[in-house]
C-alpha cells in the first residue's frame, strides 16, 4: 500500500472519530425519544397495512373530542341547589314531677257510667217485674250512676239526664255524696249536683225507672235514658268540662 494510501485512511479515521464523538443537541434526543415508538409502529404495522392507521386515527379523534367536552362543560356555569344539612341532637326528656297538681293542672278530666240492672253483681235482685222486659207487663229496673274525678279537684258537678214519654220516674233513689235527685216532671229530667269531688273520689248514685212495652217494641230495645251528662268546674283551672256518654237502652223485648 502506498503512503499517501494509508496517510489518507488515517485521516479518514479521525474525521468518522471526531464526527462520533459530537453529540446531537437535546432538541434533537428529545423529538427521537417521542417519535422512536411512531417509528417503530410505522415500520411494523403502518406500513404493512393501513388498517392500524385508520383504527389509530379514530382513537385520537376520540379523545380529542372528549377533551374538547370536558373543556366546554368546565367553562359552563350550571345551577346548582341550594341545601343544607343540619343535624338535631335529641334531647332527653323531662322528668315531671308526679304530683297530683301538674296533672290535674294540664289533664283535668271526669269519667262518666251508667248502666241498667236487674241484678247486682253479687246477684242480689234491685228490680222488680218481668225480666227480661216483656210485651204488655211492668217491668221496674235499677239505674247505676258513677261520676269519677279522674284528675283534678271539681266543684258543682251536675249529672242530668232526660226520660223519654214511655219512661216513669219509680220516686226512689239513693246515693253516697252530694244532694238528693230531682225529677223535673215539667221537663223529663234527672238532676244530681255534687258539691265537691275530690282527685280521684267516686260518687254514686242508684235511682228505678219503670216502663210497660207495647206490642211495637216486641224484639227490639227500650230507650231508658237519653242527653246523658254530667259538667263540673275544674278547681285547678278554674274551667268547666263536660263529659256525656250514649243513651241507655234495656234488653231486648221478648214476647
């Protein structure tokens, strides 16, 4: 080989040694770090077919389209309800006292009963004829009043109730508190006044009623009492209550 031969290769040499020894710029490394992959994908996908290419396209419209939503919708004001949200803490309860004042004072109340009998409980007769009633004969029985202060102190408690036409006072009664009965004839009525009554003291009172059925009530029942009440003024309150309860019928009527 001749000088000027091996003169010019060396001189080839150091030049490619200098060339490979200056770096590219970081522009030039960076845009080949992002467009290595695309590189790749072309030479083994894109450029084989161009049927990954049009599914690659639609993917980045997609999201070109989402992100252009997404940007639109953060720029709209929407409205938005107003609420709240509080929380209530329960409170225990109070513990009233169980004085007779605080409940005659907020439930001042009377109780009313009236009942019909022939006999008592014990069985003892307290009316008198046929029994049960019966058509064309006198039949005599015994009407239970109870008036109760269920709370509260009362005063001039009045019972009344009205008799219907067919209905006879029998002029005798008995009873364990306040004035004896009346019977108003003029107006069909039974009158008892109470002068006092105690938180939960009971009167009562006993009185016969008699009546003779015509053949009209056969099967059915008589009307003994009617417009049955009893009103009183509350001592706590200083108010006057009423309290009234159904008309009083007898048994059946047989034949």
């Amino acid at each position: 080989m001749k000088p000027t031969d091996l003169i010019k290769q060396e001189e080839i040499i150091s030049v490619e040694k200098q060339a490979s020894a200056i770096r590219p710029s970081v522009y030039i490394r960076t845009l080949n770090v992002i467009t290595t992959p695309f590189k790749r994908r072309y030479e083994k996908h894109y450029k084989i077919s161009k049927k990954h290419l049009i599914i690659d396209l639609i993917f980045v419209i997609l999201i070109l389209l989402l992100i252009i939503i997404n940007a639109y919708l953060l720029t709209q004001k929407f409205f938005m309800p107003e609420f709240s949200i509080t929380f209530r803490q329960k409170q225990a309860p109070v513990q009233q006292e169980k004085t007779n004042f605080s409940l005659e004072k907020i439930f001042p109340k009377l109780s009313l009963k009236t009942e019909a009998l022939y006999f008592n409980v014990e069985g003892d007769q307290l009316g008198l004829g046929a029994w049960p009633p019966k058509i064309n004969a006198l039949t005599n029985l015994a009407i239970n009043v109870k008036i109760k202060a269920e709370s509260g102190s009362w005063k001039k408690t009045k019972f009344q109730a009205k008799l219907p036409n067919n209905i006879t006072w029998a002029k005798n009664s008995s009873i364990n508190k306040g004035s004896a009965i009346v019977y108003e004839i003029s107006k069909n009525m039974i009158i008892w006044n109470i002068d006092t009554l105690d938180f939960e003291e009971e009167a009562e009172a006993v009185f016969n009623l008699e009546f003779m059925p015509s053949d009209e009530y056969l099967n059915k029942k008589i009307l003994l009492l009617e417009s049955v009440s009893a009103i009183g003024l509350n001592q706590e309150t200083e108010r006057e209550f009423e309290v009234s309860v159904k008309n009083l019928y007898s048994p059946i009527v047989q034949y």
